[in-house]
C-alpha cells in the first residue's frame, strides 16, 4: 500500500511538472533606429519552457538584448534545455528624421 501512495505521489508530481513546461513564449521589446539614437536595440523576455534558455541572433548575438542595431531584418531563435525551439522575425526600422535645405525664392 505504501509503494502504491509513493507511486501515486510522484506521478502526480511528474504530471504538474510536465503541465508547468509549457511552450516558449518571447516578446521582444525593439526600438527602432533614429528613436534614440543612430542604431536599433532589442531585447527578449523569455517565459514557459524549461530554463536555461539558449539564444541565438541572426547578428551571431547570444544575449537577450542586443544594441547597435542598423535597419533591417532580424531573426531570433531561443531553445530551451528541453531542446524545445522557437523562432522571431522583426525589423528595425529607420525613424531618423531628414532635413532638407530648402531656400526661399
């Protein structure tokens, strides 16, 4: 009876364990290049999976924030230890303001 209450136990215990890893889920938080300065920034907040996560940039960045940023395209891909993957596509877009010279006539 003891053996089958332990079993009960750790099998309950593995299935909210396995419930409470759920799927990776990012956001990313980007400025744009000209907002603040001459380059983009972006950073990730990474929930679900299981810890440690591992990232990986388009720019070769392994951090969870990057900085100087030119405008385009950029792809992040976070794993978790689980080997579960997920992929972001964003762009950084140029907001920098132009002043053309004008003259009057």
């Amino acid at each position: 009876m003891k053996t089958k209450f332990l079993l009960s136990i750790s099998l309950f215990f593995a299935l909210n364990a396995a419930i409470a890893q759920s799927d990776i889920k990012v956001s990313i938080n980007k400025s744009d290049a000209g907002e603040t300065n001459s380059y983009g920034t972006a950073a990730l907040t990474i929930t679900g999976g299981v810890a440690p996560y591992y990232v990986l940039w388009s720019n070769g960045s392994t951090k969870t924030k990057v900085e100087k940023l030119l405008p385009g395209d950029y792809l992040v891909r976070i794993s978790d230890s689980k080997g579960n993957t997920i992929e972001r596509k964003f762009k950084i877009e140029d907001k920098s303001v132009t002043v053309q010279n004008t003259t009057n006539p």
